[in-house]
C-alpha cells in the first residue's frame, strides 16, 4: 500500500514527508498551501512541494452501456494532483482549478503533450497518528481520472471515472503514479438498474425544474451543475479512452445527482462532501442509485421550501 507519512517540529519551517512506496522510502520536505475555506468556486492554489525534485429529462432513457463489464483491468501512468479532503471530485463533476506554482503548470503542460489531457485528481487522507503525535501518515484515496477541458490561467477539468493509485513512480517535480481503474464488484441485471436509473433520472430533472428558480448570485452559472453533469454523462469523455476506465451509465447518473444547488448552506455542502465521499468507495452500483435517490429527494424539499420562502418574502 502506498501511503505518505509527514512529520513536523516546532523548529521546522516546513512538514517532512515521508513516501512510502513498494516497499522504499524516501525523505522529503513538503509544503502544503492549500486553498482558504469558503471561496465561491472551487479552485486549487498551493504548494505540494518535494523541492528539487439540454433538457436533462431524456439524458438517461437510451439504452445503457458497459454494465457489469469483468476484465483485467488495464493501468496507465499519469500525473497526480493532490487536494484536501473538502475538494473530493466524483465522475462527471467539473472544476475550475487556480493553479500559480510552475511545478503544477509543467504539471499540466505534461498532460497536453504527453498524456492527452489526463491526469488524476485525488485526495491525501490522513490514515494514521502516531503514540507522540509527531508523525501522519497520508494515504492517496478518491482518485478520480480527470480530462482537462480548456488551456489557459483557469484551468476547467471534469471528473471521468474512479481509479486507484498502484504504486508512485516519479516525486519530482510533482507526483506521478500507475494508476487502475476501479469497478463495481456487484451488479444486478440490467433490468433493475435501468428502472433506477429512469427513477433517478426524473428525480434530478424534477429537482433542476426546481433550482433554476432559485434566485441565485449573479455569478452563478445558467445551467445548473446537475444539468451540466447528466448531460456530460450522456457524451461521455471527448477523448479516446481504454474501455476499463469508462464507468457504466448507472453508475454516471448516479454520480451525477451529487452535485450542488444554488444557495447551498455550509451544513448541506458539508452533507454532501460525507455523500460523495461514501459514493466513491461503495462498490454496488444500485446501492449508490439508491442513495443518490434519497440525496436528490431530501434535496427536492429543501428547494421546494427555500421556494416558498422566496414567495413570502416578495409578497
């Protein structure tokens, strides 16, 4: 198992990381500058440093495809952008990245030139805590291969499938590992997923009816990220891409429904960082329908009643 352990004394100016991997390890100073809390878009602005080193109501009625694909998996080797546990992306989620430090900018230049604009989007997550508190450990989970949609300061990306880092193979100038792509273990027939999907599916457009009237800030965007997502789910990546790394279409619109409405809380954005998190180790492709289900109805209420609070008030 590939982890990273990070100790700190009072003397240090920075962490000392520690790379556990296949079996070696190797000493590193690492610099986290991670981006402040509460920020209206999701960005990423930091320092992982080793220094010197459409209508969505018929979106999802078409047949579906890939389900209960079994097959050794193939791996690939990309680049690994590291986030806190607050910036988890699932499949099918998009992103706007701020991105400044030239480690990452090569990073990224990487990604065009070499790997056809995929990269993997993961999070550190703390494991364990030693008896005397001085050293963490960190374990790369919630990976989640991404394709860069655009090029320039503000980078887009869109989550495609979840994968699992094998084995890291560079540390400099930024991280970079064998990755595989990981799969639903249990699917039930088609039948059945597809009756979940077609309940999911109108769940969320019953839902996005519903956000497009919110009054929202103006800098939030027309389309509604639910929309955005189920749509994206329909075309699927706009790059060729091994067959192993595309989820099946149950498991897209099911990641799909976890995503933000306008004038979310701190307490229902935190909600559903826990849902998507729990999404993207659970491996039975209707449990996850089914939970998203639920997230989406719960969700329908909410906006239905901050709806009827609106109304009051313009009366």
């Amino acid at each position: 198992m590939n982890s990273i352990s990070c100790s700190h004394t009072p003397s240090s100016s920075s962490p000392v990381v520690y790379i556990h991997n296949a079996g070696f390890v190797t000493r590193q100073r690492l610099c986290f500058q991670f981006p402040a809390r509460g920020s209206p878009a999701s960005s990423c602005s930091f320092h992982f440093g080793i220094p010197g080193v459409c209508s969505a109501r018929n979106t999802m009625l078409r047949p579906m495809k890939r389900e209960c694909l079994t097959q050794n998996a193939s791996s690939l080797e990309l680049p690994l952008l590291p986030f806190v546990v607050n910036e988890v992306l699932v499949p099918t989620e998009s992103k706007t990245l701020h991105i400044y430090e030239a480690r990452f900018l090569a990073l990224l230049d990487e990604c065009l030139t070499k790997t056809k604009g995929l990269f993997v989007h993961f999070v550190l997550d703390p494991t364990t805590i030693s008896d005397s508190s001085a050293e963490v450990s960190f374990s790369p989970r919630y990976g989640c291969l991404v394709e860069r949609l655009n090029i320039g300061a503000l980078v887009s990306i869109r989550g495609i499938s979840r994968v699992k880092t094998l084995k890291f193979i560079q540390e400099e100038p930024y991280l970079k590992g064998e990755i595989v792509p990981m799969r639903d273990k249990v699917c039930e027939s088609l039948h059945n997923a597809g009756l979940k999907v077609t309940e999911l599916n109108e769940a969320m457009y019953n839902l996005n009816s519903l956000e497009i009237k919110i009054k929202a800030p103006k800098q939030t965007l027309l389309q509604t990220r639910i929309a955005n997502s189920l749509m994206w789910a329909e075309r699927g990546p706009s790059l060729e891409l091994d067959e192993a790394f595309i989820p099946s279409m149950a498991e897209l619109v099911a990641f799909a429904a976890l995503q933000p409405v306008s004038g979310s809380t701190p307490s229902e954005l935190l909600k559903l960082k826990n849902k998507k998190l729990k999404a993207m180790v659970v491996e039975d492709t209707i449990q996850r329908l089914n939970s998203s289900l639920e997230h989406v109805k719960e969700t329908t209420s909410l906006v239905a009643a901050k709806l009827a609070i609106q109304s009051l008030r313009i009366e």
